[in-house]
C-alpha cells in the first residue's frame, strides 16, 4: 500500500532539487532552508503515518507547515528576483497537491 501524500512530498522534493541548486548561487541561506523545509514534509510524513492520535496529527501538522514555509521561500525567491517564474512553474502543481493533501491530514475532522 502506498501513502499518497509521501510518494507526492518525494516527487516535490526531486522537483525542487533544481531549484535550490539555483537559489543557492544567489542565496545560500535561503537554499538550505529551502532544502531543510521541503525534506521535513517527507521526514514529518512518513514518521505521522506510524504514529497513533495526536502525534501522529502533529507530525501531519508540522508536515503542511514545512510545505507552506516552501511556498513562503519560493514567493519570496520570486519577489527578490532571486528566482524566476518560469524556474518554479513545475513546482506549483506538485506543492498545491501536497498542501491539500497535508491540511486533510491534519484536519481529519473538518
């Protein structure tokens, strides 16, 4: 059985690869914590998905966080010219999918 929402995070995550490398010749901060933010997604799901109750809410949470601070660094990228449309244009898709995703599953009940 596969999770979704992971193998769409590993898929994100293989899609911004490019991106950060990049980011990373104009700004080398902003690379890494776009690296770090986008494997936490992956990290933070594959771990809630074994975990029971409110842990497993909270890893699923923190996941849907770590995607939108991605969203947040791209935008930002954008707004600096540090990156272009065209370099984030096959992101979108995969990151709106995976923030759907993630907010479903920390909000099972809404």
């Amino acid at each position: 059985m596969t999770f979704e929402a992971y193998e769409v995070a590993l898929e994100l995550n293989r899609a911004l690869a490019p991106v950060a490398a990049k980011l990373r010749r104009v700004d080398r901060k902003d690379a890494a914590q776009l690296k770090d933010a986008a494997k936490s997604i992956s990290r933070n799901l594959r771990e809630g998905n074994r975990r029971l109750g409110r842990d497993r809410i909270h890893h699923f949470s923190i996941a849907s966080g770590s995607a939108d601070e991605v969203k947040g660094i791209l935008e930002t990228a954008l707004a600096w010219g540090d990156l272009q449309a065209k370099d984030v244009a096959h992101v979108w898709p995969l990151l709106d999918r995976e923030l759907a995703m993630t907010w479903r599953l920390s909000h099972p009940r809404a």
